[in-house]
C-alpha cells in the first residue's frame, strides 16, 4: 500500500474535500482513509500567518508546472501595481 499525505476540509455535510487533487497515474482506486483531527489545545498553537508546508508544495509544482508550459510573467512585470514601501 502506498501513503500520499494530503491537505484537506471536512464540509457541513461530513465530506472530505482535499486542497489539490491527488496526481495518480490510473483511477480508480480503492482507498483507506486517516482524517487527523486537530485537539482544541493544538489549533490555539497554529500562527495563522504561517502557509502549511503542503500548501506551499503544492504551489510550488503549480510555478513549475506553469515554467515548463511557458506561462510566465516577466519579472519586470511582477512588481507592477505593487507599492512597496
């Protein structure tokens, strides 16, 4: 069995909705699923101002999926509009 380690919401309704899909070669699969649940006492320690490690991954294979496509933005560009003081 293989582990891939996700992100993810659990909806009003009790349904999993993951950050990004899962990038698997053949569907469908039969899957076993661990939800972990934050303790009260460990969502007081989370810094709001921090992005979580599997959120930025994920938007790092975006940059460089989005690179190799050569859909980018000349870094000229980038700091237009942005008033940086």
């Amino acid at each position: 069995m293989k582990a891939i380690a996700v992100t993810g919401r659990i909806d009003a309704q009790g349904n999993l909705i993951l950050d990004e899909p899962i990038q698997e070669t053949s569907y469908p699969h039969q899957v076993q699923v661990i939800v972990l649940i934050p303790e009260h006492s460990e969502v007081a320690e989370i810094d709001p101002d921090d992005t979580p490690v599997e959120e930025i991954k994920a938007s790092l294979r975006r940059a460089l999926q989005q690179a190799k496509a050569g859909q980018r933005l000349p870094l000229s560009q980038m700091w237009e509009g942005i008033d940086a003081e």
